[in-house]
C-alpha cells in the first residue's frame, strides 16, 4: 500500500515536476506548480490562456495537460522579440 499524499506536487529524481493528465488541480496547486499567485492563476484562466475543468458552479480545476500547455506557451512567449 503507497502511503504518498494524493494531493503531493510528484518531481521526478531531477526535480522536474510530473504532471498528471487526468489529476485535476486546485487553483491554489496550479499556483505552486507555476509559481505564480493563486489570483495571477484566475487572471490568465479569465484570459484564457490557461484552460479548466468546471466541476460545478464556480469549482474549476486544472489538468495537467492544461498546465504543461500554458507553460509551453509562456516560455514561446518569453522567447519571441
């Protein structure tokens, strides 16, 4: 029986982060993994550039799928003049 937390952020042995595509993340869990602030998460999710999974009402969620293709494309953006 594993006794690893469900809700852990997983790093591979480098440290890189393992993104789970059919985990669903908290905007609080997709902040950490971004490091970026719970309300910069809501911002670029009402922006749309960072997709979600509505689960009822207001309570979304965030794949990992969803977050691999958001940092993907922020790290084209920081590249381009």
């Amino acid at each position: 029986m594993s006794t690893t937390d469900p809700n852990e952020v997983r790093r591979n042995g480098f440290g890189t982060l393992v993104l789970e595509d059919e985990r669903l993340y908290t905007t609080e869990q997709t902040a950490e993994l971004l490091t970026l602030s719970p309300r910069q998460v809501i911002d670029a999710r009402h922006a749309k550039r960072l997709g979600c999974v509505r689960l009822s009402g207001a309570a979304v969620r965030h794949s990992g799928r969803q977050i691999r293709e958001f940092i993907a494309a922020r790290s084209v953006e920081a590249v381009q003049p």
